[in-house]
C-alpha cells in the first residue's frame, strides 16, 4: 500500500479535467481596503461615543458635547487620514511627526 501513490488518486472525465487544468482562482484582492474600513469604523465610532458619555457623566451643557464631538471627529479624521496616508507614502517618521505638531497646533484653538 506504501509502495503505489496512484492508488487514491481520483480520476476525472477528461473535458472536466481540462476545465480543471485551465481554471485560474481568482481571489478577493481588496483585503486591505476592508481591513481599514474596519479598523477606521471601529476606532471612528469609538470615541466620539466615549467623549460624549464622559461628558454627560461630567454634567456639561449639551452645546459643549456636540462641539466636543464634532471636533473630535474631526481631529480623529485628520489623525486617521494622515496615518494611512504617510504609511501608504513610507515617509520616514520624522516628517510625520512635525507634520502632526503642525496640525495640531493649528487645530488646538479648537479646545
């Protein structure tokens, strides 16, 4: 039995076994995309709901929440958006991280 490796080979019609021979697997090619749609969805709706609960708990007027929460949405959108964007790019971490001390201090008249 060790000896014959054709004893469990199946054994096909030929027009099936040409079919199988010229068939190319073709394969979902956006994982990546999905994978930071995810990862941006998550952490996106994360936060702004943990703000806003901690606001609430903290008795602040609800203008104060919203406003907090807008730029919230925004500081993580712009946060998000240039992360992916400087790993896309594989700019080395010294430009990304003056680029983020500039949007930062540009955004912090915000708070």
């Amino acid at each position: 039995m060790a000896g014959n490796s054709n004893e469990h080979r199946l054994t096909l019609e030929p027009e099936k076994q040409i079919l199988l021979n010229n068939h190319i697997e073709e394969h979902f090619t956006a994982g990546d995309i999905v994978r930071d749609i995810i990862i941006g969805a998550s952490d996106g709706l994360t936060v702004p709901f943990a703000l806003a609960a901690g606001l609430s708990g903290a008795n602040v007027a609800s203008s104060v929440i919203l406003t907090a929460g807008i730029a919230e949405v925004a500081a993580g959108a712009i946060s998000m958006g240039l992360g992916g964007y400087f790993i896309f790019k594989k700019i080395s971490s010294k430009s990304f991280t003056l680029l983020m001390i500039f949007t930062v201090s540009n955004f912090a008249h915000i708070f």
